[in-house]
C-alpha cells in the first residue's frame, strides 16, 4: 500500500528542489535583471521554463484538481519571476536605501554590505541606525551569498539585484507549503482550487518574491512553522515539534514579529498537555521547545540590551522632522476604524490599499489606475467572503483546526491594530505585516464555496476567480510604469 504522507513529502521536497534550481537558473541567465536580457537569453529562459512547468505537472500526480493547481502553480512562478526581472534592488523596496552608497549605516541595504565586507555585527548602539536593530539573520545569508557571487563573477560584483534570487526562491517554498496547507484544509475538490486562487497570485505574495528586505524569509519561517506545528498535533512526532521550534527561533532571529506564530503553536501545544495522560513528559519536552526556540529568537536583542540597553522589543521610527507627513496626531480611536473616504488614517482602508498595491497605488497611469480599482475592489469581495466563512466555519465546522486558524488570525490581527495605535505613523498601516492571516483568508473562501448557499457560494466563487485573474494581470503590466 502506498503512503500517502510520504508521497506528498517526496512530492513536496522535489518541487522545493525544483524552485532551487530555477531561481538559480534565473540568477545565471539573467543576473536577476531585465537590463541582462538579450533574445538569446530570453529563448534560454523560456526553454527553461518550459522544463520547469513539465516537472510541476508530472510531479501533481494524475488528479484532475492537482493538475488545475499545477496550472496555477506553473502561472504564479511565471509572475514572480517576471516581477523579479523587471523589479530593481531599489525600486518598490521597504526601507533598503541603496546600495553602494554610504547613508551612515541606516537602511537594509547598508546592514547586508557591512556584514559582507566586514564578517562581524555592527558595534554600536542600534537606535543609531534605524534598520540594524532587526535580527542579523536575513543579512547575513544575504552577506554571504553575495559574497560567493561575486567571487564566482567576478563581473557581476555590483549586481545587487543578484539578491532576488534568494527572494524568489524564499517566496516559491512559502508558496508550495501554502498549498501544502490547502490540502489540509477538508474542503472539496473544488474548494481547493478556490483556496488556492487566494495565495497563488495575491499581491503581496508576488511583491514579496523581489523584496530584499527580512519579510520574506520571515513569512517563510512564520509558514513552515504553521505547518509543521499542525503536522505535530496530527501524529505527535516529536521531531516535527522541534523543526516548529527551530522555524520560530529562525522566524525571530529574521523579523522579531515572526514569533507571533507562537501563539497558534502555543494553542496547540497546550490542548495536547491538557489531553495528555502523560503530562510531566509533555511539559518537559515544552521545556525543551523554549530552550531551543527562545536562544535563536532572542539572542540578538539580548545582546543590545546588555551592551546598550536596548529594550527587547524596541522598534525604530521614522523620522518626522524629515518627513512629517507620516505622523498621524491626534486621530481618534473610531476614525481609525470607522471613517472612509481615503484620508490616510483609515486602519481597514489602508491596509486593504496595501494588501493589493504595497504602497505603490499607480494612479498616474491610467491603464494601472483602472486595472487597479478593479483589483481592489476584487479583493474586498474575497474580504467579505472569507469573513461569511469564518462565520460558517463556526456554525457548521467548529473542529481544532479552524480554531487554530482563528488563534493566528486574532494574534496577527490585534497585534497590528496595537502596532498602529502604538505607532501612530501611516507606515505602520501594512498589510506586510500580518501577510500569515492568508492562510485563514484562503481556507474560509473555500469554506465559503462549500458550506455557504447558493448566493455566497457564487459571490466566493466570483471574488477569487476575478482576483486571482485581476491580480495576475495587473502584476503583468505593473513592468510598463
């Protein structure tokens, strides 16, 4: 008898290999740059995705579902990696600066060449320089990648958009365990394709395959967490707790936000002690859980605070002599939430505006400006529809793992309304920062399509069709600007 857990396992490893080998490939034929191109090149490149897209649908399986999802899976590869090409290592970026330029050791971009050219943390108080108070561990795979580059071409040592093909292949592994999450998710055949639509192509999720700062390796532990997290409470496999501890200790020492996760994990962790018939064991092996994942999340902040008392949770804030605009003064509480209409302080507005554009709203060009309101207005549906799925997940589900989904969503979400409140900047208000809750976001939709009536299964069905396709097009056009 053939099993099944190991084949999806296999399956998944040899689709993370595959994504290895094309961001690799990306990187040599094109330097990560459309400025490379040349029709020879271009031939290479589609010749190779060509390769890649034959081993994606073989590796499905024979399912007609699987091979829809491969399809989809082939078109999400193809636009991040366009994105890739014609997106900069300083356009559409948060907070790098620019490379090669000496901006006092303040911007992403600055914390990955000093750590490439020097081998050591920076010695000084971080509040000094604004991004260096992140955890190292996104620059520093960054420093030595490049460092390795630019020793192998020798040519190239100035190409900082060679960094994007860690991006890239950061974002392909958060997409395959996304869509490993799918098949967890006990919706029909059906429902999973429609869940799917909602992380194959979303914004964000394309955005993130070029940015360069620490989000996307961030999200990626933040995801594999989940995942494994859920795989542990399945089988209790020990192993797989501990890859959870590891996933989270990485997540924070990338993005220190990342250790959200742990509530949904803690969530898990604690129903299980309370079912156990062997209690001291378990909360011995938790012991355990926190002495791995606590040193790796935290050593970095603990290391600030012993040499300059830095607080753990210290986060750095933008300058409001040099850019007043930002500060958001004295806006009340119900503003912030219930007054519309584009004024820039709207906490559901403008992260919805950002969850789609990313801060970049294009409305000088009218073809994105057109494309764009449709987007967005595609997007709100699916918001709606996946909150009538919540509400049908309860009604008619109400099992452990919608009520893990629900705990991410409630830590992520009150998390960012604190954050906001707490940061009173209109920067603060990113849809970056809890991009985990796609995961509730796509199993609702596809609850929504099979729990739902007639009416909200149409309007799900709609919302994530049209997004995915709205999205996906809007993406391919975004080049021209």
């Amino acid at each position: 008898m053939v099993n099944t857990t190991e084949n999806n396992t296999k399956n998944m490893l040899l689709d993370i290999a595959a994504f290895a080998v094309w961001s690799l490939f990306v990187l040599v034929v094109t330097g990560c740059d459309q400025a490379y191109l040349s029709p020879v090149r271009i031939v290479i490149l589609i010749l190779g995705f060509a390769g890649l897209s034959f081993f994606l649908i073989k590796n499905s399986g024979k399912d007609r579902k699987n091979v829809i999802m491969a399809v989809l899976m082939i078109a999400a590869v193809g636009i991040r990696t366009f994105y890739v090409l014609y997106t900069g290592a300083e356009q559409r970026q948060h907070d790098m600066g620019e490379f090669d330029t000496n901006l006092l050791n303040n911007y992403h971009s600055e914390y990955i060449e000093y750590l490439l050219e020097n081998h050591r943390l920076l010695a000084e108080d971080v509040r000094d320089h604004w991004q260096f108070y992140h955890p190292p561990l996104h620059h520093f795979i960054c420093a030595v990648f490049f460092s390795v580059y630019r020793t192998l071409a020798p040519s190239c040592a100035h190409n900082w958009e060679a960094l994007q093909c860690l991006s890239l292949f950061w974002s392909l592994i958060t997409f395959e365990i996304m869509r490993k999450f799918i098949d967890l998710f006990k919706v029909s055949g059906s429902g999973r394709v429609i869940s799917f639509l909602v992380v194959a192509v979303h914004p964000q999720l394309i955005v993130f395959s070029g940015a360069l700062n620490n989000d996307p390796l961030a999200l990626l532990f933040s995801v594999a967490a989940l995942y494994l997290a859920w795989k542990w409470y399945e089988n209790r496999n020990t192993v797989l707790l501990f890859a959870t501890s590891i996933c989270i200790g990485c997540g924070m020492m990338t993005k220190l936000s990342a250790g959200l996760v742990a509530v949904p994990v803690a969530f898990l962790m604690l129903k299980v002690l309370f079912e156990s018939k062997e209690k001291l064991k378990t909360f011995l092996i938790y012991i355990a859980f926190v002495l791995v994942c606590a040193p790796l999340g935290l050593w970095y902040q603990i290391r600030n605070y012993i040499l300059w008392k830095v607080p753990i949770t210290y986060i750095a804030v933008p300058d409001t002599d040099y850019n007043p605009g930002l500060l958001l003064e004295d806006v009340p509480f119900w503003k912030r939430f219930f007054v519309f209409g584009n004024k820039g302080y709207n906490i559901i507005e403008e992260t919805m505006n950002q969850a789609v554009f990313d801060g970049d709203y294009y409305n000088d060009h009218m073809i994105l400006a057109l494309v764009g309101y449709v987007l967005l207005a595609t997007f709100m549906l699916l918001a709606i529809m996946a909150v009538a799925g919540l509400i049908l997940a309860w009604l008619k589900k109400r099992d452990t793992f919608n009520t893990f989904l629900t705990v991410l969503v409630a830590a992520e979400l009150i998390s960012y309304v604190m954050f906001c409140f707490r940061y009173p900047y209109s920067c603060t208000m990113s849809f970056r920062y809890i991009v985990p809750v796609l995961i509730a976001i796509s199993y609702h939709c596809g609850t929504a399509h099979d729990k739902g009536p007639h009416l909200v299964k149409l309007f799900a069905d709609v919302a994530c069709y049209a997004f995915a396709a709205v999205s996906f097009v809007f993406y391919l056009l975004v080049w021209i600007k």
